[in-house]
C-alpha cells in the first residue's frame, strides 16, 4: 500500500499537457549537471542517450502513432536507460481499480503483469489525491523499508525542480506486497492528464537502486511526453467519433432530402443510426396521420413483442409532456448517470440502463429475455405538445472476463498480505452496456431530422390535401373534382359507347338555415350531407364540394342513361332523412341537374356548364327535383347571362319606374293606398318581368341597390304629391331580405324621411314571413323601431311560409295580406276557401287589417266582402299605374 505525504500539499499544479515536449527537454538538456548526481564515469553517454530517448518519443507523438505504440516504446526505452528489470505504465479505470497496459521486463527476471487488473484498494484515494496535486513520486527502498517522497516545485521558473523530500516508514503491507514481486526498489511517477490521475509510471528492480537527479528528470520528462500523448489521443479519438458521429449524420441527412417526397427509406437511416450509435438493433415507430397508416421500421436484434409501441410504458412516453425534466428521482425514466442529457436543447431522451431491475419493465421483461436486450434509449419524436413517433435503440448485455491479481475470491491467499500473483479470471455476465454521453446525443441528432422530415412530409401532405379537399366537410374540392373529371373523360371511351354523368346538386334553403340557426348548425348540416352522400354513394363514385351550399357528383362509368336519373332520385331521397343537430330535427331538400358524355358534352367545361343549367331549371321548376339537361336550357342559361349583364347597369342606364296598384277598402268603396311595384324597361330586351329580374338580382346581390332606389324614388314622389296638394294615401314598399338585414336599415329610413319632410304615417313597409322568420328577435326589434317612428307595417304574401302562429302573435304588425294563391281559386276550391276564411280570422283575431292579392274577378270581390275582408287590390280593381296616372286616381 502506499501511504500519503505529510508535507503540505500546494492547491493546483501545472499539468504536463499544458506545456510542450521541446520546452521540457531544453529544461534538461540545457542545464548544468552536478558532476556528483552524476552516474560515474559515463555523463557524456548519459545525455546523448537521454536526449535520444527525448527525441525518438517526442518523434512519435508528432508523428501520431498511436498510444498503444508510444506507450509501449516509452517503457522498453526507459528500462533499457535505467537499466532496471521491470517498467509498467498502470491506468485507472473510473472505479478506481486498475490494469497494466504496457511493460518492459528484462528477461524472466519478474513476473510479468502486463493485462492484469488490480482492485481500488491497492492505491486508496488519498494516494491518488496526492498525485494529482503535487505531482510527487515515491521511491521505495524495501530492504530499507523506507520510501522517499519527492514532489516538484509548481513554483519553479526554472524548469524542474523539485521540492523537499521526506523519508518515511514502508507500510508492512505494501512491503509484504512488493516482496512478493520480487522487487526490492520501486518508483513510482503519476501521469496526468486534463481530466486528473490518468494513471502511474512503475519502476520496478530485484535489487537496491539509487537514482540520479539526471536520471530522475530525464524519467520525470517522458511521463510528461506520455502525458502529451495521451491528451493527443484523447482529442484524436474525440475528432474521430466527431467526424465519423457527422459522417453519419450527414448520411442521414442526405437520405431524408435525395428525393422531394422526404422520409423514402427509414430502413436504410435506422441502419446507420444503430451502427453508429454502436447499438444491437433500432426501430422507428411512426404515428398516423392524414389518413397515412401508423408505420414501424427496425433493424438488428429486436423484442419477442410486435407492436412493442403500444404497451402502457411507450405509450405514457408518447404522451408526456415536454417541460424540462427535472432532477431524477427513483423510478424516473431519466437515468441519474447522465445529468448533462437535462440541460440538452434537443429532444428528450429516456434511458433505460438495465431492463431487469426497472419497475415498468416488469412485465415486458420475458420479452426482452431471447435476445438478451439489457438497455436501451428511447427519443420521442416530439415539438411542444405534438409527437409524432419515437426512436428506440437496443443493446444486448455483454460478458467480460477479468484476469484479478488476487482480488478477493474464495483462494486464502487474498486473506493474506498478497505474496502470489497468480492472475484470476473473472467472469461477469448480463452486464448492462452503457451508451456514451456523445453517442446519445448523436441518437438525440438524428432523431431531430427524422422528426423534422416526417413534419416535412405531414406539412406537404397537409397542404396538398388542403389544396385538394373542402376543409369543412374533407371531400374533394373544384380543383381536385376538375382533376378527376378530366382523368375520367381521358380514360372514357366516349366513341364506343361509355358513358359518364356529371350532377350538380344544390340544397334548397340552406341559407334560411344558415341565417336563423347560425353558421355552426349550417356547417354541421354541410358535414352531415357529405358524409351520407360519401357513405351511400357507389364507391367508384366522385363527391366533391364545389362551394357554399353545392355539390358535384362524377359516375363513371355509367352504363345507361337513365341509371343517372336513378342516382339522382337517390341522392333526393337520402336528404328526405332528416339530420339531427343539437336535438332538433331540420329537413333540408335538394335541386339536382344533370349532364350525360357524349350526349351533352365531351369536356369538362361544358359538361359542368350543362349540369349548372339543368340545376338551375330544376331550382325554376320548383326544387326538390332533378332534371337532365336539354338543349333549350343552354339557350336559357345564355338569355339569363344576358339579362344579369344588362341587370347591372340597369340603375346606371335609369332603365327602372314605379307603378302603383290601388288598395281598395271593401267597406268605404274608397282607395286607401297604393303598393309601389317596380317595373323594368331594357333599352336592349324592352319590358322585363319582376318575376324573372327581381330573383335574379337576389342571387347576384344587386337587390341591395334596387331596393334602397325603390324606397327613395317612392318617398320622393310623395313628396312631389304633397307639393301639388294632392289626395294622398300611404304608400307600400316591399323590403327584400337583404335589406332587412341590413343594421342601418331604421337609420336610413329615419335620414329619408327627415330630408324630404315626409309623414311617417304616409309610408308602408311590407316584408314577406321568410324574412320575418329567419331571426325573430331581429325581425322584432326592427318592427318595433320603425312602428315607433309611425311607419306601418304589413306582412306580405301569407299563408306561402313555414311563420310559427305562436311567433306571429309577437311581431308588431299592421297588416295582414293574404297570397294571391289562394285567391285565384277561393271561388272553385273549397280548401283555398277555408285557407282565406281562416286568414280573415286571425288577422282580425290579431287587430290587423287584412288585405287580400290577386282580386281579379267580381265574384271574388264579392265573396272577400262577405268574409268581413278589409281591403283587396288585384287587376279587377286597377293593374299597377305609372306616376301620373296614380295621382290622378288619388284625385
């Protein structure tokens, strides 16, 4: 054993890495000897062969031989120079034992102990504290039984020095331990590095031995090369497993951008991740997305278990959150060996170093059993709160054999002081492998571009399904359905008899659902009906989105005609099926047109524009049908092109008039008020109906300009009326949706109303039930506002919408006014009569004024007075009247 120095101890020495060799041998090779420290007789041959030995290891360390080489040389040229029987370099292992890697004998004079290990307790760690802070050496006289301490002056500015020395007593045990050797003198010198005690420099003779002060700087000067050396060669290695760690990564890297499409061949990236992680084996399990499959690459040594991914212990690293770790605890997946992982600004890494003794493992561990996995790393592959997959290495457990030189066993002679060194092997199996601190952050390097490529390929596969598909209800959109439709027609042998259908579908009154139960419950109807056409539909089928409240159907191939009408009788009656939204039961119906290849185009474009029209005519028609395009509704579709492009510039032009048709009170025989109705005069087309011009100014929007132009022509000439002191009578005007909607509508009424000086009382306002049922509460407040400002209000059309009577009793209404529908054929229907007569009594149940339309004959006058009906206009009584004439009836 070797005792400790009682000297005082200087607090930080000079490691020989931090100087070079050349300054070291001009410390000895320049400086005068003492002809009495002095080998007698031979001091010239003494420096020439020191300096050789000087040069020829400083060559090698700038050569870069490598260690084992260097190491070798220094100890065979050391004993050859001392002239001694044995020299050995011992290296610490980081458990403090120890193994002699390099030695020099001469002859079979001693044992020799090159591979031989050495327990920690052979040199306790005050020995090996006093090494690394004074850089002493200790030469032990055994026959003397003293030893020489000696540590070199860290003060010096000469070169080396060395301070005082002290004699103190061999430990009888080390004493004993050298005896047993064979060695009588012994020196010992540390080798130190950057990093503390590397190891120690080992002279060992069968007989007494004095060294010279040049002998003992000229061995002092190589422990210092050596010590250059291996710091040469820990930087070599660690450029080494740099360059070949970026070698792989790099590989990597290329692999993941070679082609467009990134992430084409995991299997040949988790090979070079395993073998440059010097794992066993390696899979790579990916998540699903955008409707991709769940993926698992591996290779190399793999569990008994498949979907290994799946069980609770992969799972709950799948789903942990990603705040920093903190410090480990027992049982923590973070390992406590490798604190510097919890600062790492990479992805996390759980390190499993024995799957015998860790808890989770419990019940995987029969999996892991064949193929004697022992450790193993697993990354997530994981930015904030979203994962996408994992990386998981495997290591097999390893087996080593030690040869002891009589660490404790059951031999007696390791209960005595060690006299034999008879080598022991040790035999250790299932011992768990431990990944080095760079080769799991080279795993923490790759899995960050697995991550980053994946995100890669779900950005651009989300982008091209976004670009492709409705982002509301998934299904293909225009572009794509524009895509397969052209595709379809290319593979489509029209000139042989296939056929192929394109159908336009549009739900009828969807916006009536949209305005009075919200955008949610209208999206949510959209999802629904994608998803029941999707699911009904014949799988070769193509449902697309095209837009809003319309959807486009592709079949193809088609094998008849009229198995399109059949389809489309299909699609009207799965949307007889109410839909369910928030507990409420809403039908929706639908419009569908219908275009057939070759019949009615052979491209996309016009098979589109003929399916459009034919929606359109079945919309005309009535809805709630199909209808199959024909020629005359190309000619239709152009006249209906032609009227919305002279629609716009009608207001521009002044192409539109009021007329006024009378209201007649059945009780005074007298006109009561007149209803403004617009009229439509095209310098191109001539007369144009209401019932043609005004739907089509609703889908366009120019309603909005039409209606405000109604409004403000009809109170000017009221106004004009009472400037030429004519009987006046209220004027009606009918309000469209769109208008109504409008938040500034009592606004701007009040501002007309006030700049031309009307009476309130002498302007009516008529809205129809769709408008007041799409947001009762809105239709509400608005009444309310403009009855207080004196205006009268009337409800248009009654008896053709879906108002609740219960509803009806809170609207603040004036008027009642019964659709002409019913009175075309109260006289010779019995239901149209009983219809009116129930109308009659609940506008006057509710104190209003009822007002029958479409009064066109004498008999119909008359019955509507016998039913107690207030007031009737219709073509019998006056048809509309220009300005003048209007004027002239008031009188």
């Amino acid at each position: 054993m070797i005792e400790s120095n009682p000297n005082p101890l200087p607090s930080q020495p000079n490691h020989p890495a931090d100087q070079s060799s050349d300054d070291f041998s001009s410390v000895v090779l320049n400086s005068t000897p003492s002809p009495d420290s002095w080998v007698a007789g031979k001091p010239t041959r003494f420096v020439r062969e020191g300096e050789n030995i000087v040069k020829r290891i400083t060559a090698q360390i700038r050569d870069s031989l490598d260690l084992k080489t260097i190491l070798d040389s220094t100890v065979r040229e050391i004993r050859s120079f001392l002239n001694v029987d044995r020299t050995k370099i011992y290296q610490f292992a980081p458990d403090a034992s120890g193994e002699v890697i390099a030695e020099a004998l001469q002859g079979d004079s001693l044992p020799s102990l090159l591979g031989l290990h050495f327990p920690a307790g052979d040199i306790p760690p005050y020995a090996r504290q006093m090494f690394i802070q004074t850089r002493q050496r200790v030469i032990v006289d055994v026959n003397a039984g003293h030893k020489t301490c000696q540590a070199i002056n860290l003060d010096s500015k000469d070169g080396l020095e060395w301070g005082e020395t002290s004699y103190v007593p061999v430990d009888p045990c080390h004493q004993q331990y050298l005896k047993g050797m064979g060695v009588v003198s012994s020196m010992v010198l540390p080798i130190l590095t950057r990093e503390g005690l590397w190891g120690l420099f080992v002279v060992h003779h069968r007989e007494s031995r004095l060294y010279s002060d040049r002998e003992l700087q000229i061995v002092q000067l190589v422990v210092d090369q050596v010590s250059i050396a291996i710091a040469q060669s820990q930087l070599l290695q660690q450029a080494q497993q740099q360059a070949e760690h970026e070698a792989a990564l790099n590989a990597v890297s290329n692999i993941l951008h070679a082609t467009p499409n990134a992430f084409q061949n995991p299997k040949k990236i988790l090979e070079i991740t395993v073998q440059a992680t010097g794992s066993n084996g390696g899979r790579l399990y990916i998540l699903s997305e955008n409707n991709q499959p769940t993926q698992l690459h591996h290779v190399g040594i793999q569990p008994h278990l498949v979907m290994l991914e799946e069980t609770p212990f992969w799972q709950n690293i799948l789903a942990t959150s990603t705040t920093a770790p903190q410090p480990p605890t027992p049982g923590q997946l973070w390992d406590s060996a490798l604190p510097d992982l919890q600062d790492s600004p990479q992805l996390q890494v759980h390190y499993i170093e024995n799957v015998k003794t860790h808890p989770p493992f419990q019940n995987l561990q029969p999996n892991f059993r064949e193929q004697k996995i022992c450790s193993l790393l697993v990354i997530p592959l994981r930015y904030q709160q979203r994962c996408i997959g994992c990386l998981t290495l495997f290591r097999q457990e390893i087996e080593t054999a030690t040869l002891w030189a009589g660490r404790s066993s059951s031999d007696h002679r390791n209960y005595l002081p060690r006299r034999s060194f008879d080598a022991w092997r040790e035999i250790s199996r299932g011992i768990p492998p431990q990944w080095s601190l760079e080769e799991i952050k080279l795993a923490q390097a790759i899995s960050l571009q697995i991550y980053m490529a994946v995100m890669e390929r779900h950005v651009k596969a989300m982008l091209h399904h976004q670009a492709y598909h409705d982002h509301l209800t998934g299904l293909p959109n225009r572009m794509l359905f524009n895509d397969n439709l052209n595709l379809a027609l290319a593979n489509t042998r029209l000139g042989r008899g296939e056929l192929m259908a394109v159908l336009f579908l549009d739900l009828d009154g969807f916006k009536t659902i949209n305005d009075t139960l919200g955008h949610y419950i209208g999206d949510e109807i959209l999802i629904r009906v994608g998803q029941r056409l999707r699911t009904s539909l014949p799988p070769e089928a193509i449902v697309a989105r095209w837009g809003g409240d319309e959807f486009t159907i592709l079949l193809c191939p088609l094998r008849a005609p009229h198995n399109a009408n059949l389809m489309a009788q299909k699609i009207l009656t799965l949307l007889n099926v109410p839909f369910t939204c928030q507990g409420k039961e809403l039908y929706v119906k639908g419009s569908i047109g219908i275009a057939i290849a070759p019949y009615h185009g052979e491209d996309s474009q016009t098979l589109l524009k003929h399916a459009d029209a034919a929606l359109y005519e079945a919309k005309q028609k009535g809805r709630n049908i199909f209808q199959l395009y024909t020629p005359e509704l190309s000619t239709q579709a152009q006249q209906r092109l032609v009227l919305e492009h002279s629609l716009y510039k009608a207001l521009e032009r002044q192409e539109f008039s009021l007329h006024y048709q009378p209201q007649f009170c059945l009780t005074s025989q007298k006109i009561v008020g007149m209803e403004a109705l617009i009229r439509w005069h095209s310098e191109e087309h001539g007369w144009i109906s209401p019932a043609q011009f005004i739907p089509l100014a609703e889908e366009t929007g120019l309603i909005n300009g039409i209606g405000d132009w109604v409004l403000e022509t009809a109170c000017q000439n009221i106004k004009k009326w009472q400037g030429l002191n004519s009987i006046i009578v209220p004027i009606a005007v009918n309000l469209s949706a769109r208008q109504f909607q409008k938040n500034d509508l009592v606004k701007t009424i009040l501002n007309l109303l006030n700049k031309l000086s009307i009476s309130p009382r002498l302007l009516e306002l008529e809205i129809t039930e769709s408008i007041a049922m799409q947001d009762v509460q809105h239709t509400v407040s608005v009444l309310r506002n403009l009855q207080k400002l004196g205006i009268k209000i009337a409800m248009d059309d009654f008896g053709t919408g879906y108002s609740s009577l219960a509803a009806l009793k809170y609207f603040p209404l004036d008027k009642l006014k019964i659709d002409q529908s019913f009175v075309r054929d109260l006289t010779v229907d019995s239901q149209d009569e009983a219809i009116v007569k129930s109308i009659i009594a609940l506008g006057h149940g509710l104190n209003l004024t009822v007002v029958a339309e479409g009064v066109e004959t004498k008999a119909q006058l008359d019955w509507l007075e016998s039913m107690g009906c207030d007031l009737a206009q219709g073509y019998f009584i006056s048809r509309p009247l220009a300005e003048s004439d209007a004027r002239a009836v008031m009188g």
